[in-house]
C-alpha cells in the first residue's frame, strides 16, 4: 500500500500536500479545520505525524463495509 512508501515520521505541510496529491493552501486549511492533525514548532513551522497523514487518506474499514 501507498503509506508504506512514507518513510520519515514527520512531514512538512509542502510534503504532506506532495504525499495527499493537494495544494499546501488545502493542507493548511484542513489542520485549520481540524481535520489533519499537526504540531506548531516555533513560530511559522509545522509538522504533520506520518500516521495522521495515513489516517486522513485511508478511510477507516466501516466505512468500507458500509458502502458493500
């Protein structure tokens, strides 16, 4: 699966748009929303944890059920 291809445990918001195939512009405003979680470091920076990169692109499995 693709998330196996996420090697570093931390993203910037420009690698996690790259990753997610959106703009950096979308990114921000989803951990704005509160939809991708993410950390502030220091004053303009921000990391986004791999597994909420994963977590944010890979339904959970009941979705999936739902729609069988």
């Amino acid at each position: 699966m693709w998330e196996k291809s996420l090697s570093k445990d931390t993203y910037t918001v420009d690698e996690a748009a790259k990753r997610l195939g959106r703009s950096p512009n979308t990114i921000r405003n989803w951990i704005k929303n509160g939809e991708l979680r993410a950390t502030k470091v220091g004053e303009r920076g921000t990391i986004i944890p791999r597994q909420a990169i994963v977590d944010y692109a890979v339904p959970p499995r009941d979705v999936f059920e739902f729609y069988r």
